[in-house]
C-alpha cells in the first residue's frame, strides 16, 4: 500500500511540473511574460550585390524590408563562409540597408560569403534580438 502511495505522489508532482510547462505567454524570449516587450520579426527579402568584377575596392551592398519602427531599432549584420558555418556581427546598422566593406574596419576580399540579417529592439535592460533571416549566399568577382 505504501508503493502505491509513493507512485501517486511522483505523479501528482509530475503533473504539477508538466503542468507549469505549459504556461501561454506572449514572448517566449520573455520569461516574466511583460507585455511591452516585442520581438523583433524575422527580416524579408534580403537582396545582396557585390562589388563589380575588376573594382579596386570590394564591397557588398545588401538591402531588405525594414521591420516596423515598434519593433525593431537597429539591424545585425551577419557574414560566414557557408550556409551551415559559423557567423560573425560585421556590422551594426540603424536602416534598411548596409555596405559590407564601406567602413575602415570592414574587409571584403574575392570569394563566396553568406550572409543574413537580425533586428534587435532596444530595451532598458540591453538588446533583444529576433532570429536570424536564412543565409543569402553572394561571389564576390576579382
């Protein structure tokens, strides 16, 4: 009688634990579920151009749908060398749009780059970011 107890008591404490995982919450990235906190939307329609075959200096211009203003303060440049590989922040912009390789600091040699785009909106407590749009794969000529 004793065993039976105990495998009543593990599962009424699972089914409370279960439970309490299914909360429904407005933001996942959210943990005490505040209302006015947005995330970001994933961006769209990312288009890339490189630098023209023969150009002196290389560079990529990208450009994508801007997320509305409630949401999102600023955009995440991201740039890896395959869709799988790891991705580095290139650049932080405040627009629409980005020139990989118009800054002192940036470097674009010929070759084949991946890149792809998040929004991140500004908070009190720093940064939330949304997720990544997919990679956009782009040959930079000699």
């Amino acid at each position: 009688m004793k065993k039976r107890w105990t495998i009543y008591l593990i599962l009424f404490v699972l089914a409370g634990l279960l439970s309490s995982c299914g909360l429904k919450r407005n933001n996942p990235l959210d943990p005490s579920s505040d209302p006015t906190i947005i995330v970001p939307e994933i961006i769209s329609n990312l288009e890339i151009y490189p630098s023209p075959p023969g150009a002196a200096n290389k560079f990529v211009e990208m450009r994508w749908r801007a997320n509305p203003s409630y949401s999102t303060d600023g955009y995440y440049v991201y740039r890896g060398l395959g869709y799988f590989s790891t991705f580095t922040i290139v650049d932080t912009v405040y627009t629409n749009n980005a020139s990989h390789g118009s800054k002192p600091w940036h470097r674009v040699v010929p070759g084949e780059y991946y890149y792809k785009i998040s929004a991140f909106k500004q908070y009190p407590d720093g940064r939330l970011e949304g997720r990544a749009c997919q990679p956009v794969w782009v040959k930079v000529p000699i």
